[in-house]
C-alpha cells in the first residue's frame, strides 16, 4: 500500500505489541496536537550495557516525510521476525545495541506538516549556528512559524521532540564504544544521498578519516549501490542541525575517551517517485513519498540492506576506526 493517511502511529502500536518480548519500550515524552496527545516511543534492542556498539535509527523528524518512518518500522518489524530462528542475529544482539525512535515527529506527522504542531522545524532547533551563510529560508530562520523551516525564538528551549532525540542518543548512544545513526529523511533531489556532517560548515568532518573508510567498505561490500555519500554542507548548509549539535556535544565530552560517535542521514530522492508520477505534485504528500503501491514496496526493499549495513558495521569499528590521535 502507499503513503496515504496518518496511520504510523498505530503501526507502531502494533509493532509494539509483537516485540515487547524481545525489546525494551519506553515513552519518552509526549506531544499534544489539538486535543489529541501523541507519544514518542524509543525502543531498544539488546544487552543494557550502554558500553557496547550502538546503532541508533530515527525517522519521521519531519512529518511530512512518512516514508522514513515507514522504511524504519519495516526493518524493526524485520529483525523482531528474524530474532525467532537467526542465531547469528541473536547473537549480534549480544554483543551490540539497536537503538530506535521510528516516529521523532508524531504530531506533525499527525497534520501532514514538515515541522512539529508549533511550527517548528525539529531539524532546524538546535542552539547551533552555520559558520557559512546557508540559503535564505531553507537553512533556518527566526521569522516566524507561518513559513517553513522556522527555527524557533531565539534562547527558547528546544522543542519537545527535539529534546526527546537528543536525550535519547545523550543516554543510550554516547556511552557507547562506538556508536553510528541513521536518520531516515526524503525529498531533497533526483538521487538518494547519504550525508555526513556537517551541515553547519563546509570545514572537513573532524571524523573525516572515519567516515571515509565506511565509504570505501560500502563501496567494496555493495559495488553497485545507488548512494552518493558526502557532507551534507555540499548540498546546503543550515543552521539548527540536531546532528550537528549531538555530535559537536560528544566530542567535548570525549576528550578523555577513545569513544566514537558518528551521525549519518539517508536522503531519499523523491524527485525521482515525482518524475515517474508527476500527478504526485498536486498532493501533500506527493513530493516527499513513494504513492504508487509497486513502488512503495520497491522503496522498502531498495534501503533494507543499507540499514541492516549500518547496524553491522557499527559493531565492527576496527575495521574503519582510526587510532586516536595524540
């Protein structure tokens, strides 16, 4: 089926209620949206160590962009089905951590809006400047919440969503030896874009070297994958960016540690999905999800395996983790 109505919630309701047994559930915050209140749920599967590698997947930071949240909640409901007879994926999971908050945005998602029900673009919130002008409007503004990517007031609080990912990946990812998330977006391009940080500056990543070696075991496991892999400063810069902000906490954090700590963004092209079916234009959600049912179904398979890489490699930090610098 395609991407119609707001029914991610009661997805993962269900989702829930199969993997309860094999995972820990927690509501993490809630958000009201009109006379409704939806929560935010983490689950997390694997030992309660925090010290072992993590990988953290996040999707629905923009409530428009369904898709993410839809590719997150097909994996997860993936690995529960393989828990029951994979040995080798039990055994993955004891020496390693899933971490996951399918739905960041429930109330947006619940309106069709890009950002939360107070107009707010979660992905713009963070206290982080760009050190490069981004783009007028797109990279984050203080106009005001009836045009998109509003920031918020300035020296307000983070949004509740926002604080929500942050605390997540502040308790159950940086105590992690190493540690990789991935967060689901679409609907910037023609092509499917994996970025890296930052989205502040076009300055090298300071986990360049790092980020460069996944590259290269991407492109050495998966020869012909679709993803162009870059900093996401290549394409614009904004300000706000919570990934930014997380990662930049970490590495003060860190300076005593040999922990790492390295965000990733899947950019799904929806250009593509629009180019195919223009008539997907005159949607709301149109120009940001697959509509078409044969190609929603291609869409969940066309990401599984990236995920399930991530989730892996995140595990295996020798083989592109570089000695600590003195």
């Amino acid at each position: 089926m395609g991407i119609r109505e707001f029914v991610e919630v009661e997805q993962l309701d269900k989702l829930v209620q199969k993997i309860s047994r094999v995972c820990r559930v927690e509501t993490i915050s809630e958000v009201a949206c009109g006379d409704r209140t939806y929560p935010i749920t983490k689950l997390v599967f694997g030992p309660d160590d925090k010290t072992l590698p993590t990988f953290g997947l996040f999707g629905g930071v923009h409530g428009l962009e369904k898709v993410g949240t839809h590719l997150a909640l097909h994996y997860l409901e993936c690995i529960a089905a393989q828990l029951e007879w994979d040995e080798e994926l039990n055994k993955r999971l004891e020496r390693c951590r899933l971490v996951s908050i399918p739905i960041v945005n429930p109330g947006g998602m619940s309106r069709n809006w890009r950002s939360n029900p107070r107009g707010i673009d979660i992905m713009r919130n963070a206290p982080i400047e760009a050190t490069e002008p981004p783009p007028m409007l797109l990279g984050g503004h203080r106009i005001g919440p009836f045009l998109p990517w509003y920031r918020g007031k300035r020296g307000a609080p983070m949004e509740v969503e926002s604080q929500a990912l942050v605390d997540t990946v502040r308790e159950e990812i940086f105590p992690a030896r190493s540690s990789l998330c991935l967060d689901l977006h679409s609907g910037f391009g023609s092509m499917d874009r994996l970025w890296y940080p930052y989205a502040k500056s076009r300055h090298s990543f300071p986990r360049y070297d790092e980020t460069k070696r996944i590259e290269r075991i991407l492109n050495n496991s998966y020869p012909f994958h679709v993803y162009k892999v870059e900093p996401q400063s290549n394409s614009y810069t904004t300000h706000g960016d919570v990934w930014d902000y997380l990662f930049d906490d970490f590495e003060a954090q860190n300076t005593q540690s040999d922990n790492i700590f390295i965000p990733w963004t899947l950019e799904m092209g929806s250009w593509i999905w629009v180019r195919k079916n223009p008539l997907q234009m005159f949607s709301l959600l149109g120009p940001f999800n697959p509509i078409k049912p044969h190609r929603y179904r291609r869409i969940m398979r066309r990401h599984y395996w990236l995920i399930d890489f991530f989730f892996k490699i995140a595990a295996k930090a020798p083989h592109w983790k570089v000695e600590a610098r003195s």
